[in-house]
C-alpha cells in the first residue's frame, strides 16, 4: 500500500491509476504552483475548501507529526498547515480562487 501513497502527500501515479481500477473515478494529480489558469483555480480552490473549511480530522498525530489531511496540502504546493487557524487561511485561499475563477468566466 505504501507504493500507492506519497509520504509527502497525496496519492502516487501507482495510487491514481489503482482508485481508477477500483473505484472508476479518474483522479488527477494536484495543481502545483501557481493556479494561473481558470481549470487550476477552480480545482485548487475546490480542494481547497473543500479539505480544510471544516476538517475531517486532526491535522497532527498525538506524537506532534502531520496526519494524511495536513500532508494533502503538501501535494498541491501549498504550506502542510500545523493549526486549525493556518487550515482556515487554506480555505479563505480557496474561497478566493473560486471567486477569481467564477469572475473570469462570467460572473456565475
């Protein structure tokens, strides 16, 4: 299972193509950088708020390090989020792209 998954986050190419085999959804990998395009921003924005503006866990382990939410951050370039304040400005961040994408496309 290890093979499937990034210890820095995320999901492998391994990891991807098996959700594909097993569940049909065919994933992409994280938008890294900059969101520079209308696609980019709504699929990091989307993840964006989605993971973060109410957390479905613990963004740390009891020993202090990052769980798979915190890290899944990490696999779209932006900072592993170490409080549930630094979680919330990953959504605000969100939030922000989505409006910037919805603005480009015609204000929906």
């Amino acid at each position: 299972m290890s093979r499937l998954r990034n210890p820095k986050g995320g999901l492998t190419a391994a990891g991807r193509a098996h959700y594909k085999r097993t569940e049909g959804a065919n994933l992409k990998p994280g938008v890294r950088g900059a969101a520079n395009t209308p696609e980019k921003m709504r699929r990091k924005g989307s993840f964006l708020t989605r993971f973060y503006t109410n957390p479905s866990g613990p963004l740390k382990t009891k020993t202090g390090k990052p769980t798979r939410l915190a890290l899944a951050a990490n696999a779209w370039g932006e900072p592993v989020p170490q409080t549930p304040a630094a979680a919330a400005r990953l959504a605000a961040k969100g939030r922000r792209m989505l409006r910037a994408y919805n603005a480009k496309r015609g204000g929906r």
